[in-house]
C-alpha cells in the first residue's frame, strides 16, 4: 500500500518544518538586532541550517508527489484517505507560510554599522536566492 509511504514522507515535511519554526524563533528569541560579529555568525548558522533543511525538502518533493498522485489515483473512492492528504497538505502550507514570515523578520533586524549590514543583507540575500550557502 502507497498511503504508508506517502504518510512517512509527509511527517519528514512536518518534521523540517516544525524544526525550521524552532530554529528562526530560537534565533529571533536571543537576537532583536544584529550589534556585532557574533549575531552575524548567528545569523549566518541558523541561515545554513534552514538552506541545507530545504535542499533535504527539494530532495524529497519528487518521490513525494508521485506518492501523492498514486496515492490519490488508487484511492479516490475512499473519503477517509483523500481527507486525510488534504488534511496534510494544508497543515503542510499553513506551517510553511508561518516560517515565511518569520524567515521575513529575521532577514529584517537591524544591525549596528553599515558593514555589519552590509554582510548580513549579502547572507540574505544568499538565504533567498542560492540553492547553496555562498558566504
């Protein structure tokens, strides 16, 4: 039966998202401003470790949506089933557009000097636009 894998790969998903939310709040908890270096290692820490979560995300999307799709073709008479993907799927993108948000304000603190917000602007940048860290 595909509904078992389907359900393992959709609480990974789950999982990176929930542990993406606790890494941005962690981080907006202990910094409000970027006032020197070590918030800007902070920053560029917790930038890596959100990049490197949506590679594994990516990664898994395509079995994911095969999944999904034979899932939802082999099961479509069944109410309980489609419920319970639909289900998911909106728990899915509500999480996700929390994180966007908070992703948001953490791309948005102030910083002390201009270099430091030179540096940390580049790190955002990065963190929305590269597949890869590159800072």
């Amino acid at each position: 039966m595909l509904l078992i894998p389907y359900l393992i790969s959709q609480a990974i998903f789950l999982t990176l998202l929930f542990l993406a939310r606790i890494h941005i709040a962690r981080f907006l908890k202990r910094h409000s401003r970027i006032d020197d270096r070590q918030d800007l290692q902070a920053f560029m820490k917790m930038v890596r470790q959100q990049m490197y979560m949506a590679i594994v995300a990516i990664v898994l999307s395509f079995p994911t949506a095969i999944l999904l799709c034979f899932v939802l073709l082999t099961n479509i008479t069944n109410p309980a089933i489609v419920a319970i993907v639909i289900a998911l799927n909106i728990s899915f993108f509500t999480l996700a557009q929390i994180n966007k948000k908070l992703e948001e304000r953490c791309r948005n603190l102030p910083c002390a000097t201009p270099e430091l917000e030179q540096a940390y602007a580049k790190v955002g940048q990065s963190w929305v636009k590269d597949t890869f860290p590159k800072f």
